[in-house]
C-alpha cells in the first residue's frame, strides 16, 4: 500500500492539491481523485484518510476494475452463506470491512451501470442487505472515490450515471501529471535515489544539472510510478559505470541510435507483406510516436527523432487515418 509520509512536493507541485486535502479532510463529504496513471491518487486518498477524524479507523481499498461484474454486488454488500454455488459462508462486503472508516473506490469508472445504481442508493443513506440476506444493514463510510477516466465524456455516452458523478464529485480534487509539476523533479530525484540505494546496496549518488533537465523534459506517461522504475534502472546501471545513467535509463537515446543502425538479423521479407516505401515509413513513424506514447512535439516528441516538421508528422498522421 502506498506511503502517505513521504508526499514529495507537498509544500511545491502538490501544494494546492494537500490544501484542498486539508479543507475537505475533517469534513465528512465524498472525495473524487482524478489524476492520470501513477500520478499519485492511492497516496492522496490515504492522505485524505489519515487527516480526518477517521484515521484510527480502516481504510479499505476496493479496485472497481478488478471484481467481475457478476461479484460486485457481493464485494460491495456482502452475501449470506449459500445466497448462490459457493458461498459457503457468510461474507461482509466493502460497505461493512469500512464502517465507521474510510471505503477508497478505486477506478470508479469501471463499475457496471447495475452496481453504480445501488452504490448510488447506498449513498444517499438507504440501507442494505446482503445478497441472500433479508436482515437491513446501514453502515458509517466516508466516500473517496478516484479514477484516470473523463467521467462527463463517460456520462455522455451513458457509460457513467450522471446523478451518482454529483453525488461523488461534491469536492473534486484534480491531480497534476508529472509532467505539469517538474519542479518537484529535483526532490523527487532525491527521495527515490535514496530509497533505491538502500534497497540494492548501493551507494547513492547525485544528478548532474544535465540529469535533472533530462528528467525534465520527458513527458512521464506512468508519473511517478514510472519516475521510481527510471531511477532505480540509472542506478543499478550506475553500478557499472560509477555515475547516474539516466539518459540509458529513459531508453530514448538508446532507441533513436537502435533505430538507425540496421540489423544483421532482419527476417527475410515475406512476400505477402506490403514492402512499398510508403508501407515502410508509415510502420516507422507508427513505431517511433508508440515508442514516444503518442507524444509529437518537444525533446522526446516522435517529431525531433524522425527529424520531421511536428505539423508535417501531423498532416501525414491525419492523411492515414481517413
Ligand atoms: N507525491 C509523491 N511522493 C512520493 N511518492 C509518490 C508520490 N505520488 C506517488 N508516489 C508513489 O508512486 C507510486 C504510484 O502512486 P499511486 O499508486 O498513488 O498512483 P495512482 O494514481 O493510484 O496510480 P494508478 O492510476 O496506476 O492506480 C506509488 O508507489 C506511490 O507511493
Ligand atoms: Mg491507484
């Protein structure tokens, strides 16, 4: 489970997200988390918990996306032994596992339309039964909620219920990507350098200015979960060397040079295979903007390694796509 005492960039990148943290913590009102993969939402959503006056009591993690449609029911509300083959005892759901404490819906996004109904119901302050159950439960949980997920565009596509988005979204908290918050990159750094020397065994070592803007100026898809993989990979390679290899870590330079070295070990081609040069340029260019994560412009934009024009990539992208 993610650490809420090492929140690095508190007092800079995250600053207006822990005071909007610290207003609504004691407060018992839902909490919506919206921030990209990596980002941070666990942390946050633990950190919302242990500000409250709930925090000596369970926060229960449930990932939405993860349950089969056809268990939810029971995750969230619990079943009685023998409600359907193999509930051979009695189960308490999510809502029961949290009472009086914190119920942290993961991926909210992903919930089936049936189970946001009910979820919905719950709530607004009816009570429950368990599946199979006839005896009415009503429990004490607070509400945080997160998601990666657009949730107005799912609700206009009926894939989200609008009334249960009012009812979660009363205090929306948004989280930065990375990539927004690159002042915190040199802390970051820091913090995870340090955790990285610790678990390996070896000597921890610092970024040079070059490093930092390096890390900088890469886009971060996977956020910080993706920055901690980076820094351990440049250190563990540093093993070799003696100094931080954070441009091999982040692959790119690596790639861009792969890229135009041609291999001895090419496949002859097949014959069924489109071997037009326009075939050719467009399988390159598709996997050089994957390798960039859709990323076009800027230092680590599928533009500057195809040493295109970023509108001349973007005009041939729309060009294949009708
Ligand atoms: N501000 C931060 N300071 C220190 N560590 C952080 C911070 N934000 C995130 N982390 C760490 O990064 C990793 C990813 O964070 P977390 O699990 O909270 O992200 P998430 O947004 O829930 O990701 P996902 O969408 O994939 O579930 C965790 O190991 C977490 O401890
Ligand atoms: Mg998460």
């Amino acid at each position: 489970m993610a650490q809420t005492r090492h929140i690095i960039g508190a007092k800079t990148g995250l600053k207006s997200v822990l005071s909007r943290v610290n207003l609504v913590a004691p407060k018992n009102i839902p909490v919506l988390l919206h921030g990209e993969t990596g980002s941070g939402k666990e942390v946050i959503a633990q950190a919302v918990h242990e500000r409250s006056n709930r925090s000596t009591q369970k926060f229960v993690r449930v990932n939405c996306g993860a349950i089969a449609p056809e268990l939810i029911d029971s995750e969230l509300f619990g079943h009685e032994k023998g409600a359907f083959t193999g509930a051979r005892t009695t189960h308490r759901g999510w809502f029961e596992q949290a009472d009086k404490g914190t119920l942290f819906l993961d991926e909210i996004a992903e919930l089936p339309l049936s189970a946001q109904v009910r979820l919905l119901r719950v709530l607004e302050g009816s009570a429950f039964a368990r599946v199979g159950g006839e005896q009415s439960i009503q429990t004490d949980v607070r509400i945080i909620a997160a998601t990666h997920r657009d949730l107005p565009s799912l609700i206009k596509t009926h894939r989200f219920r609008e009334d249960l988005y009012y009812r979660l979204s009363g205090f929306p908290i948004i989280i930065p990507p990375l990539r927004e918050r690159t002042g915190d990159i040199a802390a970051l750094s820091e913090y995870f350098i340090a955790r990285a020397a610790q678990r390996f065994g070896i000597k921890p070592m610092s970024l040079s200015q070059a490093d930092i803007r390096m890390l900088q100026s890469y886009p971060w898809p996977g956020n910080i979960r993706e920055f901690a993989s980076v820094i351990n990979r440049a250190l563990l390679l540093s093993e070799a060397t003696g100094n931080l290899q954070i441009a091999q870590a982040l692959g790119s330079f690596n790639r861009a040079a792969a890229n135009n070295t041609p291999s001895a070990e090419q496949p002859p081609s097949d014959s069924t295979q489109d071997d037009s040069l326009d075939a050719i340029i467009r399988a390159h260019i598709e996997k050089i903007i994957s390798e960039c994560h859709g990323r076009i412009e800027g230092p680590f934009g599928a533009a500057q390694r195809l040493r295109l024009n970023p509108s001349t990539l973007r005009s041939k992208m729309r060009k294949w796509q009708k």
